[in-house]
C-alpha cells in the first residue's frame, strides 16, 4: 500500500462516482466500501466510505455532504501515451457534465479536476531547442485539449 492516499469529499454521490471511473479507467478495483448504518450520520445503506484504485494509484474518498467542493488547487495528471490515449481521457472524463478548461485541463461531471498530458507535451516544452520549446509552450496556453501534431509543429517552427 502507498504511504499517501489522496482522500476525495463528495456531496452524496461517491458509489455513482466510483462506478464511472470504473467506465473510464482501465483495470479499475474496488477495493471496498463502508454504508451508513442505522441511526448514523448518514441515509441507511447508503456508502459512507469507499476505497478503489484507478491506474495504479489507490484512492480513498467519504459521502461527507455539501460541505466541501473540489477546485483546481487540486487536480491529478494523467500521463498518455499519444493522441489517442489523450482523446479518449478527454471525451470520456467531459461527458455527462464535465468541463474542459485550458491547457489539458478537464474537470468531471463530479468536479475533480483531471490534467490530461500527451508525452509529447515533455518532448516540446522542455526540448533541447530553447526557441522551439518556446514555441511548443505558446502553443499549448492556447489549447484547450492538447493536440500532439500541433505541440510538434510549433517546435519545429512550422
């Protein structure tokens, strides 16, 4: 087990949560859940606590209500390995309710704000050509959805 687990709050939804990561990431396990019960802080048999993995990374999260929400501050970065990986991130985690922001950034239709990176974005920005890893940076800032053959193109300066 890691030594860190991030923690998520959600309002009351965290079973319907866990079932559309299950939709979305590969190789998902639910490694279990906890309900209210009788006479406790929350509706009967509803999940209180639930823990599951999502590509390798555990998670635990709680239906704690609506005391907190989710925001930017904290987001978490899914490496992909090209165009297509990325694509598929990106449709599957704006669906039903999620947003895109700027720069690969989405959030779900729960709030939790994804990052969705191409390697290529690493090739670019930090290449050993300092101009065109300015220009792949120019680039990105004015993307939503990051596109690997746009990133190349303006490394090379095309």
């Amino acid at each position: 087990m890691s030594r860190i687990t991030p923690s998520l709050w959600f309002d009351d939804n965290l079973e319907e949560a866990m079932e559309f990561y299950a939709s979305v990431f590969p190789d998902t396990k639910i490694h279990g859940t906890a309900r209210y019960p009788e006479g406790g802080m929350g509706e009967p048999g509803k999940v209180m606590t639930g823990d599951f993995e999502l590509l390798g990374q555990r998670f635990n999260a709680i239906n704690g209500g609506p005391h907190f929400k989710f925001s930017e501050a904290i987001s978490f970065i899914i490496n992909c390995e090209d165009q297509a990986e990325v694509d598929y991130y990106w449709d599957k985690l704006t669906q039903g309710g999620g947003a895109e922001s700027q720069c690969g950034w989405v959030k779900d239709k729960f709030g939790v704000s994804w990052q969705i990176v191409p390697k290529a974005l690493y090739r670019t920005v930090t290449g050993s050509d300092p101009a065109g890893a300015q220009r792949a940076t120019k680039a990105m800032l004015g993307m939503k959805k990051l596109i690997v053959a746009d990133l190349e193109k303006a490394y090379r300066g095309e």
